[in-house]
C-alpha cells in the first residue's frame, strides 16, 4: 500500500499549533555535517495549505521568539529490509514500522523570505549547542589539569549533553592559557593540539557533543539500511539508497614527524621525539620537523605544586599523535547518492565496487545533505516544488586512524603587562631559580596571590652558574611579560616598568643626571614602599660635577667618588661636600688586603702606571736605609767592642723589607707588577703623615722598629717617658753633643749591676750651680789625675803624687771625729726598680707609692 506522507518534519516549541496543525511545514533542508566542524542546516518552511486563509497571521511571526530555541528535524528514512521510500517520497510502508532521523539543533537566526501562492516562507539556520561557545569570548588560566578537565571547565558553561568516548590518559599541564579567544576556539585548538575529534549525536528530540579519541568509539548508524551500503553507478532504480559516484582518492603525505622541547630545568637533556609511518608511496621518506609547533611539552616543575612529568614519553605521544594526523590524509574518499541516513561520526560497509580495495569500511567525515520536500496534494503539478534528496559526503578507511588537523591557530602574544604577587606579607615570593608570580591585568579569576599563575622564569642581562646579575621583581611591582615565541602558554618576565604607584628612585625630570640602582630594605610588607631604608648604587652624570655613590642606610656607610654631592632619598642632589672620594660609615671600618696595602698620597696622575706603582716611595725607602746604616755606623763599632752588641740586625731586616716592597724577577706574579711581594702594610706620602687620637697609642712590633728622621725628631710628652731595654742602649751622636736637662727634679743614673762609664777626650765638668757635689762610694774612693792620686777608703785616706803638693786653708785643724755627711735618696723604689728591671719594664712607683 502507498500513501502520500511527508519526508520532512519539524517541532519546536516556537512553531505554534494553529487550527490543529503545525504553523510552518518544512519545503527543503540543506546543510553541512562532519567531525570537528560546526554543522550548519538550512531549513525552509512555509504556511501549509489550509492556513491560506490566515496570511496576515502566518505573515507576523515575531522572529526574535525563534532566536535560540531548539528545533528538530525529522527525516522519514527506510524501513530497513521491508520497506522504502521512492523516488516520489511515497512510503511503502508494508509490515514494518517506519524509521526516521534526527537533525536537533538551536536557531542561530531566522528569517522572513517571501509571500508566495498564499504561502508565508520562512528560512531558519540550524546549528548546535557549541555554536554558542563561539559567541563566548574570554581570556582565562587552567593550571595543573589535564585536557579532560579543561574540557569540563570551558564546557561547563553551556548546560548540555557531552558523551567521552575517551580511552588515553591525558598528562597535566602547568599552565594553559585561553587569550582573547572564543569557547569555540580555544575548545577546538585544545582538541586539535591533543588529537581529540568530536562531532554531534541526534535523538530523543536533543542532540550532544561526542568526544572520542580512538577509532572503536565510532559506531553505526542506528538505521540498519545503512550499515551497508550499496554502489550503483549506472543509476539504476533499485529498491534502496545508493551510492552513485565514488572517488577513491590517494595522496603524497609525510612519512615521518619529528619534535623537540627544551626544559630550563634539565637544560642538558635530549628531548627529542621522532614516529615515522610512511604511506607505500614514492616519496613517502619526506619529514616534518616542528619545533614548538603546538608540542611544547616540557613542564618545567612550574605549576603550583611544582610536580615533574615525563616530556620523553608526553613527546613521544604527541609525536605519534602528529604522525597519525599527517597519515590519515593520504587515503580519502569521496561519494554521492540520494543518501538521507549518511550521518557523520558514523561509519558503513561499501560493497558492489568493482575496485576490490574500496570495498572495506568508511568513517564518514562529513556530509553535505540537501533534501526538497515534496509538494502539497492541493498545489498545482507546476509550482516547482519537487522531491529531491541529495548527499555529498567524504570519506575516511576506517583502518587508518583518524586524528583532526591542526587548523585553529595558537595566539600569538605580544608583551604585555602584570603585576608581581605573593602571599600576604610577603615582600618577595620566589623559588630556587629566581622565578615570580604574576597577576595578569586581564585574569578576571586571579585572586591576586601566589597562585594567580605558574612560576615565572625572569630574565637577566646577565646569568651564568651561580654568576651574573639578578634583580628579583618585589610584590606590587609591575612587570612586562613577554612570551617564548608568542605562545600565551609559555610566559617569561622581561622586564620591569614604573607606574604612578610605583615611581622611579630618585625625582623626575629635575634628577634625570642620575642613574643606577635603588633597592628597599624588606621590612615585613613594605619591600617595595616608598619610604624606609634602603641601599643605592648612583652614576651622577651631572655636566661638570661628575660623582658615583655606593651607599648603605645601614650605619650610613658609604663609598663616595668624584665631585660629592649629597643625596639620600627620592629628592636627589643636595649639598655639596667635597671633591675625591670618602669612605664612611657610623659602624666600623675595616680594610683588608691579604698580599699588601698600600696608602698613598703620591701623585699619579690620571692612573698613567699600574697601582703598585711605587717608584718615588721606594726610592725613598733605600736612600733611608742607606742614611740609616750609614748614622749607626759608629754603634757597631761600639758594641763590637762589647761583645757583638750592634744595631746591624735592624739594618739587615730594613734591606729585605725594602726588597720586597720592590719585588724581585722571582717575584711570583707577573713581573711587570713586582712590587709588593710579602704582605707590607705601606704608608706613604710626599708631605706628612700625621696620626692623633685623644687615648693610647700602642705599637706592637714582633721584630725590628727602625725609625730614620732625615732632619730632626722631636718628643713632646706632656707627662712621662718611660724606656724599657731589655739588652743594650746605645746612642751616638755625629756633632753638637749630647744634653739632658731637667727643669725641675734629680737626674739619676743608676748601674744595678756594673760600673759607670764616662769617658771624654778633654774636660769633664761635674758642677753644682747652688749646691754641693758629693762622691759617695761604699768601698773607696779613688781620684787620678797622672802621676797624682788620692784614695779615700775606711782605712784611711792616701794621697800621693811625683809632683808638688800644695795645699791652702785659712785655718786648719785635726779634730779627733768628724761625721759622714748624708746623701739625699733617690725618690724611686729600689725594690721596684730592680724588679722592672728584671723584667725589662719601666719604672712605675716612686717609694711614697711602694710604701703605701
């Protein structure tokens, strides 16, 4: 039995109900279906027949009412084995239950086309769920998840239906960045990158997203008449839908993919991936190598619990998953007949080729479907509306592994700004390799802490092993970040700039002679704040009054060079102090040279010799030691005379030093810079060197004190000078003689131990100018003078002489006893001079003191 039935259907609930039946009918659908695409449908519709009365009405549908609702088509199909449809759309309908499919979809837009025959046309676009992913567009961070779970994010938006047929474990990434891209978009580059296809299930009035990543996911269609599918190239009317033209196509592909990635923390590693799969085709040893082309695989421990992965085995994946895409364009097909359950995302047996190798199995990739409805009983035969069904699809070997091509581009970035972030607290966040967090200005998630991004590396002009210059970007401060090779994935600091919160070290324009660094001490948060102590490395390039500053708040130490100015806070150049340079600090200073200082005031202009340039010092030096033995000449001799007791030690120690102070050939540096050879402390100066201090002075000397004066030396003691020798004392003196005078107070001289010598070439005079002069010995006293003498002695008193002896008194006695006269005692402890004596010290306490 035949009736005539619709091949088209369609419900919505914005297609009202009027007088019982629907307001518009479908006259034609035509659109695009395929894996990884968009489809798009084309739907017409029109008043029916029995609502011509009502053009006005059928005319005023509110479009707007259409927007965003869903829609289903139906499309009347055969009835597997027992039934048909014919080329006229009748429906043999016979035993068996009629089987249709489904195109759901939401209106993307609609149209009022025409008046037409007392028909009102319409013309609505059909398109799925996740077209509304690309009126979606966001900037957005996914960190620490894998592919699957950043599918679920982006997707979670949209409340629809999404089927994984998923079988691969998916590494987690770092850091993944959605940048100015729709859902769509960036939903699309995501699968392309990890070889994920996708496409869209029809049924029970709705459709979903399929996600599949494996060739057994695929299934039939649901429709039995299309499990296999017949060719019939000579058009030939036969009781089912065919296939009438088929393309078995062939093509040149790359035979073998090869990729590499770096990883800053194994910087030494190979990490390169090859997979080869050549085609049996010439020219099938062509390779593509691809660096960072989509395959940055490395994770250099950079996401918020800074876990490794493995990039060998994630390159290796990513690899084969290129190598599969590359392949699977070289076998393709493409077919044509009245078609209507071609549905892709399925797949079919074709048969009755008569090329053996195309009869196998095809994954149906897309199809372009265009189907004509037939024309209401009640229209005239001429109206132009016929049936007709057309299908147009492409074709995959469902042997051949099916991986989408990567078509969506990557962003590429250009520079842009951030702002440095940490915990609360925190002056400066960062990790073992100097790396920061970042708050970019365009993250609407971000919550502006130390998990606003991945550890970001930062550049240096200058970075070695454990070497070069670092500058560690503080919280709050603002940042360019650029990216490796453009990618939003892989960000890197660059750079800092100034804003209006953060405002250069030193005022501007009014100091803008003035260069170099300023950093803040990191007083709990406030290390990057405006005030605060701080330390400042300044080139002053000011016309005329050129300085430089080293300097630190801390005891106020500083290194200051050239015309000093000075400067200490944001305000810049203040008043000036001086010209040269001025080490200073509130705190202690210490200079430290292990192969020998040198202090000098001898000129050398503009630095025209090398450092240990002492030329004029040395000179001065050996003339010196030269003048020295020379004026202790006579002492040798005289303590040759007493047992070797001379000053040629001394002299001998002043040469070697002044030796080495010169440097020798065999000198163990370069012998263009000799001097300074033993670790000398050298002070020199061509007009003085004056030391004061209100306390002590203390020399300490394990060796020789040779002191040579090329005029005179002067003392000037305000209270006592005090000598202790433990051996010999010697001075001679060239001309002018020898004068001790004392203003007040004896001079005594004292032998502990020996006699006392004074031996002159003429005169001795002893005078007393006010009083008397007493000899006072405790044995004898004996006077000679040539061939005279006396002897005092307790025996008595002997007198003799070859001479006269004359003797004048104006009286004269012999009384019978007469008394000693007594001498005055020294006002010095005799018990403690001799014990300082033993133990070569001065004298210190008199005998008042000694005997309280």
């Amino acid at each position: 039995m035949s009736i005539n039935a619709r091949t088209l259907t369609a419900t919505s609930s914005v297609i009202p109900n009027i007088l019982d039946q629907p307001a518009l009918i479908p006259v034609s659908l035509t659109g695009i279906d395929g894996l990884n695409t968009l489809f798009n449908y084309c739907l017409v519709l029109k008043t029916p027949s029995a609502l011509n009365h009502l053009t006005s009405l059928g005319a005023n549908f509110e479009l707007d009412n259409f927007i965003g609702h869903a829609l289903t088509v139906f499309i009347q199909l055969p009835s597997n084995e027992n039934g048909s449809t014919t080329d006229h759309g009748e429906i043999n309908v016979g035993e068996v239950t009629a089987s249709r499919r489904e195109i759901s979809g939401i209106i993307a837009d609609a149209k009022l086309l025409e008046e037409r025959d007392r028909h009102v046309f319409y013309e609505i676009t059909l398109s799925p769920w996740l077209y509304l992913a690309t009126c979606n567009c966001d900037c957005r961070i996914f960190q620490n998840m894998m592919l699957t779970e950043v599918l679920d994010e982006l997707l979670s938006r949209y409340p629809f239906s999404v089927e994984r047929r998923l079988v691969e474990s998916y590494p987690q990434r770092d850091f993944q960045v959605q940048y100015n891209e729709t859902d769509f978009q960036f939903f699309c580059r995501l699968c392309e990158e990890w070889g994920v296809n996708w496409f869209f299930e029809h049924s029970d009035g709705s459709h979903r997203l399929v996600l599949i990543d494996n060739m057994s996911g695929y299934k039939k269609f649901t429709n039995r008449s299309y499990h296999e599918v017949r060719f019939n190239s000579d058009n030939q009317y036969i009781d089912e839908e065919s296939i009438h033209t088929f393309h078995d196509i062939r093509q040149i592909t790359t035979g073998h993919y090869t990729t590499s990635d770096t990883d800053y923390t194994r910087p030494n590693a190979n990490l390169k991936s090859t997979r080869s799969n050549p085609r049996a085709t010439a020219h099938s040893e062509l390779e593509q190598y691809q660096w960072h082309v989509d395959s940055n695989y490395s994770q250099p421990r950079a996401g918020v619990d800074k876990t490794d992965n493995d990039p060998l085995a994630e390159g290796s994946f990513i690899a084969s998953l290129r190598m599969e895409s590359l392949r699977s364009i070289g076998h393709r097909a493409l077919a044509s007949g009245n078609l209507r359950g071609m549905v892709p995302g399925c797949w079919f047996s074709l048969n009755n080729h008569p090329s053996d190798s195309a009869n196998t199995d095809y994954l149906i990739l897309s199809a372009h479907l265009t189907i004509k409805e037939v024309a209401q009983a009640t229209q005239t035969p001429d109206n132009g509306q016929h049936y007709e069904v057309k299908s147009t699809c492409d074709l995959h070997p469902l042997s051949e592994v099916f991986r989408p091509a990567r078509i969506t581009p990557r962003p590429c970035v250009n520079i842009t700004t951030a702002r440095v972030v940490g915990p609360e607290g925190q002056d400066i966040w960062t990790d073992e390799l100097g790396r920061i967090k970042i708050q970019f200005p365009w993250d609407r998630v971000g919550r502006v802490d130390q998990n606003s991004s991945c550890w970001i590396r930062v550049s240096s002009d200058w970075a070695g092993n454990q070497l070069g210059a670092i500058h560690l970007p503080r919280v709050g401060q603002e940042v360019l970040i650029s990216f490796m090779e453009g990618d939003p994935d892989l960000p890197v600091c660059i750079g800092l700039a100034y804003n209006q919160i953060n405002l250069p070290p030193w005022n501007l324009p009014s100091q803008h002679s003035l260069l170099g660094f300023r950093s803040r001490e990191l007083v709990d948060n406030k290390g990057n704040s405006s005030a605060g102590r701080s330390n400042h490395l300044i080139l002053d390039d000011t016309d005329g009054n050129m300085q430089s500053q080293l300097k630190s708040d801390h005891h106020h130490s500083q290194l200051s060079m050239g015309h000093i100015t000075r400067i200490e806070d944001n305000n810049g150049r203040k008043d000036f102090r001086g010209e040269g340079f001025e080490l200073q600090t509130d705190g202690h200073g210490v200079l430290r040279a292990k192969d020998g200082l040198l202090v000098s005031s001898q000129q050398q202009d503009n630095a025209h010799s090398h450092i240990t340039d002492i030329q004029e010092t040395i000179q001065s030096l050996i003339d010196s030691q030269s003048d020295h033995a020379s004026l202790t000449q006579p002492l040798e001799q005289i303590g040759s005379s007493q047992g070797n007791i001379n000053g040629r030690g001394a002299i001998k120690a002043i040469a070697e030093q002044n030796r080495d102070i010169k440097g020798t050939e065999t000198t163990p540096v370069s012998a263009q810079f000799k001097e300074l050879s033993q670790p000398h402390l050298l002070i020199a100066s061509p007009a003085g060197v004056l030391s004061n201090t209100p306390k002590t002075t203390h020399i300490d000397c394990g060796d020789h004190i040779a002191l040579t004066s090329g005029s005179n030396t002067s003392f000037s003691i305000g209270s006592s000078l005090f000598s202790a020798i433990k051996n010999h004392w010697s001075v001679f003196v060239h001309s002018l003689g020898i004068k001790l005078v004392t203003a007040q107070g004896p001079v005594t001289i004292q032998a502990h131990d020996d006699q006392i010598n004074l031996i002159a070439m003429r005169e001795i005079q002893i005078t007393s100018s006010q009083d008397s002069i007493y000899l006072n010995a405790k044995k004898k006293v004996v006077i000679n003078g040539d061939s005279s003498f006396s002897d005092w002695s307790a025996s008595g008193i002997v007198h003799g002489t070859s001479g006269t002896w004359l003797e004048q008194a104006s009286s004269r006695g012999s009384p019978s006893k007469l008394a000693l006269p007594t001498l005055t005692k020294p006002a010095v402890c005799m018990e403690c001079l001799a014990r300082a004596n033993a133990r070569a010290m001065p004298i210190v306490a008199t005998a008042e003191a000694a005997v309280a």
